[in-house]
C-alpha cells in the first residue's frame, strides 16, 4: 500500500501526466516538480513536497509492518473463517470498524456516520476538484514547462509565458481527471489512491468529464491560438498519450514505463516550442533529460511497491522483470550525464554546466550502481530520495549556466564578464 | 413486492443487494427477508444488511465505508417516485457494475491473501521454520523471498486482469453516456417547466 501511495508522490513530481505507480499505497502520481523562473517559489512546493512525501513514507513504513503480519493458519487447506481474515493491506486503525461492519448490532451509529450523501456540496468543490486534478502534480507539470520557457533562447515574454502555463496547467488538469475516471476500483484498492474524491463519492463520474472537458478544451484551444499550434498540438497529443496510451497499457505490458516517461518529457519541450515556436535539438535535448530522469525515479519507487502492483494486476518492471528495472535505472543515470555534456554542444548552455552538474550526476549514478548491486528496499529509497532533489537541482544549474542571448547576439559586448550570466529579462 | 415499492409514493431505496448477487456473505441471507418484510410493512427496506438506512428526507445516493474485501464502496440507490424507463435503466446499470466489480475484487483479493499464506507456509515449511518463531512472533518472508510470489500471482491472473479491464471500461463509459442522458433531459424538462411558469 505505502508503496503505491510512495509511487503516486513520485509520479506526480516526475512530470506530465505520470501514473506509474498505481496500486501500492503511496499515491501513484509522483509529482516532480522543478520550478526554475521564481525560486523562491520553487523553494517553497519543493519543500513542501518533502514533507508530503515524508509523511507518506512514514505511512509507508507503518504500512509494510502491517503488511508482513500474516494471522496463523495451522494446515493450509483448511478454510480460514471470515472474520480472522483481514485485508493486511488495509491501515491498521480501520481493523476495529471492519469488524463492526460483520456484526451488525454494535457499534451501529458509528457505521452510519460512515454513510455519506452522494450530493455535491458547493463548498467542498473546488477542493474535490482540486483531488480530481491532481492539483500537486499539476503545478509539477507546469512547472517544467516553465523551465523549458525559460531555456528557450529567445527574449522572454510575458504574456506568451503566462499563455503556456495556464494552458499546460489546465490541459493537465483534463488528463489527470480522465485518468481518475478510468481507474475507479483499480484506486480503491490501494492505499495511495483510496481517497480519491471518485472512489469515495464525491463526484459523480458525468462531473468528472464534464470538468475535463471543460479543462482541456479551454486549454488546448489557448495553447494552439493564443501561442502556436505546435504547442496546441503537443499538448493534444499529451492528453492523448497519458489518457488513452499510458493508463490503459499500465494494466497490459510493462512498456507502460517507457509511454510515461514521453509524457513527461513532452512539457518542457512544450515550453520551449511556446518560447521558439519551432521544435529544435534544444527542446529534444531537455526533453531527453525528463525523460531519462523518469527511470531512476520511478523504478526505484516501484520497487517498494511490488505487492500492491501485483494484487492490483500493474504491469511493471519491478514485478515481472526486476533485473531490467534495475539496469534501466542505471543506463538512464549515466544518460543524463551524457545529456549534460551535449547541452554546451547545442549552444544551449556554456560548458560550466557539465562541470558543474557533474557532482550531482555521479551522485545518482552510484545510488543507481548501489541500487542496481543491491537490489534491496534501501538502495531503492535512496535512489528514489536522490531523484526527487536531483531534477530541481539539475534544471535550476542549467538555468544559470543558460548561454545568454545578448551574448550570442554580440560576442564582443561582455557584460560584467561573466559567461554564466542568466538572460536579460525584456519587457516588451 | 418490487413493483409496490416502486409505486409507493415517497420513493425507496433500491438495496445494492437485492437485484444483484450476493453483496457480502454475512449479508446475502438477511437481505431478501429483510426486504420482503419491509415492503410488507410499508416501510422503507433496509440496507440489505449493510447496517444502515437512510434518512426518508433525503433524496439522493448513500455511500458507504469501503468494503472490508473488495475495498469498494457500496451504494443505496435512490429511486424517486416517477423514475423514468431511462433513469430505470441508468440505476440498473449502475447496481449491476457495482456487483460485479464486488465479486471480482471480493474474489481476487480473498485469493491473494490465500494464496500468499500458502507461499510463505511452503516457504517456511522448506527452511524448517514454523509460523511462529519462539518469541511468538509471525514468521516473515523478506521482500526478495516475497517477489518471487508477486511476480507469479501477477503472470498468473494476467488474462483475468485483461478480461476485467474491458468489462470495466465498457460498463463506464455506458453508465457514463446513460448519466449524460438524464442530465440532459432533466434539465430540458427544467427549462420547459421554467418557459411554463414565466408564461403564466
């Protein structure tokens, strides 16, 4: 359970429409964020983000020791009554209800306070709307394509910029809400996924389409008219990819992985098509380090959360190939080393970048090298913990190794010197 | 008995159980008398045995705690007084994913947790140990010594998943279009009902 919910807090901070994890209790959608153009900002959901990521561990943690708590059976055949059975992969403090539930007599008015109206209270919607969307993993989302904006080497402008962001954010805000709506029973039997408002009720599923309807085509519309039609497109074929790609196969071939790795790569290179209008070797190359990031991220939290993949009928590497997921990890670490060194070669940054991204990159190669060796529970968390610092950080020095325009425009002009100096922000 | 409820003026509620198999186990047996007698009363049916009732006033849906085997939630649907053949047919649809989707999960997670009792006796039984160590505590497989199992039960029940997948997804998008529909004709008998009072 805690690995599923542990899955979905990476999936959310991976990148666009993520859902790798589904059945292990933490929260299939890892979100991963970057937030390069307001740091502050930036600083503040990163950090919040750990906490929640933390207490989901925590519950992980929690979780994994009930998990492993089997109740006694003498010989194997004979038939276990109903109620010394449990669901082990239910939380603990809900032991005591369910065994209410069986007898009916007692306890009878704290069962029907669990009864809720199935009635849409106005108060509760955006919050409930808010579920439904995946609001955290959303702003991850937009957050990346914000980064690829801001690599762009274009003069930055404003309003293009702010178009980009509501449209990414609203077109995954559609997505998300699809998703939620094809995978009802598949959330309510995990951990992670157990409170979302469609599981419990909230919503009606006719709501839930409505909303991403009314999400997505907004969205995509404003990508494709108030920026370009490159960016609308993409972003179509972004929803499409995650909605009717990605959540189907999740539950058919382990090539799922690799599908959720494209979408979460396709947002900063929406945000540089945004900037450039146009779908160049930079757009290719920050996409490639999204989604070489991906792998590391996700298969190490998969690991933990091979129990509730397999009851729940997930598809992944860690269950059906966990020598491959390992390796995978591995080559994609060493990837975004490569991928790194190619960025000053493409004249997108200055060669400080690899330099100084070096650390960081080695950094996650040998957790993937230790995770690869020792294929156990700790290398995995490490792994995972690395990754969800490594990407913010990764983004953030590429940012300030950004290869300024003014400098490209006129090699002989040298403002203060410094070949590291972020662009000059233009008002137009 | 069905009929007579149906008609009775104040609408009832349409147990979860009593037109589709059985819900629960320690429930199946109380629902049909409980119903039945009910109807006779006069009274609204319970819950079928879920423990619960809802209040007359309301008119909506009741959700419940999630179900201690398949995890899902149930639901008692509401059926108004003058429900329409569609809204008949939206409700029946709805009652019957929902048992279905019970059975499947009920019967898969039953069999999982089954199942993996008996990969870990096996397991034990072949290193010597017993279920319980001499502190008393359970005896535990590790997580390496556990993949093993999760990666058969996964391969093993893969065909079942696939088949489940398309019942499910046809059964959402059906009970979806169904929900549009309704939407869609109660509020243009809202706006005619409007377009009346305004002429008047």
């Amino acid at each position: 359970m805690s690995a599923a919910r542990r899955c979905c807090l990476l999936r959310a901070l991976a990148g666009f429409f993520v859902w790798r994890l589904r059945n292990t209790g933490i929260p299939q959608i890892p979100c991963r964020f970057v937030h390069l153009h307001r740091v502050a900002n930036d600083r503040l959901i990163t950090f919040q983000y750990f906490n929640f990521l933390k207490r989901m561990l925590q519950q992980l943690d929690q979780e994994k020791k009930v998990v492993y708590k089997i109740s006694p059976v003498s010989p194997v055949h004979q038939s276990w009554s109903e109620t010394s059975s449990r669901n082990e992969l239910r939380e603990v403090k809900s032991a005591a209800e369910t065994e209410d539930s069986v007898i009916p007599v007692g306890g009878e008015s704290r069962e029907d306070r669990r009864w809720k109206e199935m009635k849409v209270q106005l108060d509760d919607l955006p919050g409930i709307l808010a579920r439904l969307s995946k609001i955290k993993l959303t702003a991850l989302v937009v957050s990346t394509a914000s980064a690829g904006f801001a690599m762009a080497p274009v003069p930055f402008e404003l309003t293009c910029f702010l178009f980009t962001s509501l449209g990414t954010g609203l077109a995954s805000c559609a997505a998300n809400s699809i998703n939620q709506f094809f995978e009802v029973p598949f959330d309510s039997n995990m951990n992670r996924t157990k409170n979302r408002p469609l599981v419990r009720g909230q919503i009606s599923p006719l709501l839930a389409v409505c909303f991403a309807a009314s999400c997505g085509i907004p969205g995509i519309a404003l990508l494709t008219l108030g920026v370009n039609s490159l960016t609308g497109a993409l972003g179509a074929f972004n929803i499409f990819l995650y909605t009717c790609c990605y959540t189907p196969l999740k539950r058919m071939s382990i090539a799922n992985t690799w599908v959720g790795a494209v979408v979460g790569a396709i947002p900063p290179i929406m945000g540089w098509t945004a900037a450039t209008g146009s779908l160049d070797a930079g757009a290719l190359l920050l996409g490639g380090i999204l989604y070489s990031w991906q792998f590391p991220h996700f298969n190490a939290l998969s690991w933990g959360l091979r129990e509730e993949y397999s009851r729940g009928g997930y598809c992944m590497m860690s269950v059906t190939h966990p020598g491959l997921c390992r390796r995978v990890a591995l080559h994609h670490c060493f990837a975004l080393i490569g991928l790194s060194t190619v960025a000053p070669v493409l004249d997108i940054t200055t060669w400080t970048f690899p330099i100084i991204s070096l650390p960081i990159n080695l950094y996650i190669s040998y957790l993937g090298f230790r995770f690869y060796r020792d294929a156990d529970r700790s290398s995995s968390r490490k792994l995972f913990f690395c990754s969800l610092w490594h990407l913010p950080m990764l983004l953030l020095v590429m940012f300030t190794c950004k290869k300024s325009v003014l400098e490209k425009e006129d090699k002989g002009d040298l403002r203060g010197g410094s070949h590291e100096m972020a662009l000059e922000i233009r008002l137009p | 008995m069905a009929a007579a409820r149906v008609l009775r003026p104040g609408g009832c509620r349409r147990p979860l159980l009593l037109s589709s198999a059985s819900f629960s186990s320690s429930s199946s047996s109380s629902a049909a008398s409980g119903g039945g007698s009910a109807a006779e009363r006069g009274e609204q049916p319970d819950s079928a045995g879920l423990g619960f009732r809802p209040p007359a006033h309301s008119h909506s849906d009741w959700i419940g705690p999630p179900d201690k085997h398949s995890n899902l939630r149930p639901i008692i649907f509401y059926v108004p007084p003058e429900e329409s053949a569609l809204e008949r047919r939206l409700r029946e649809a709805r009652q019957e994913a929902q048992a279905s989707n019970q059975r499947f999960w009920a019967r898969h997670n039953r069999a999982f947790r089954q199942e993996k009792e008996e990969f870990i006796y096996s397991r034990l039984k072949a290193k010597g140990l017993e279920m319980r160590d001499e502190s008393g505590q359970k005896a535990t497989l590790n997580a390496e010594e556990m993949a093993e199992f999760y990666k058969d039960f996964l391969t093993k029940n893969f065909k079942k998943h696939l088949q489940y997948n398309r019942d499910w997804y046809k059964r959402n998008f059906r009970i979806t279009f169904l929900m549009g529909q309704v939407a869609l004709v109660r509020a243009l008998r809202w706006l005619r009902r409007r377009k009346k009072s305004v002429e008047q």
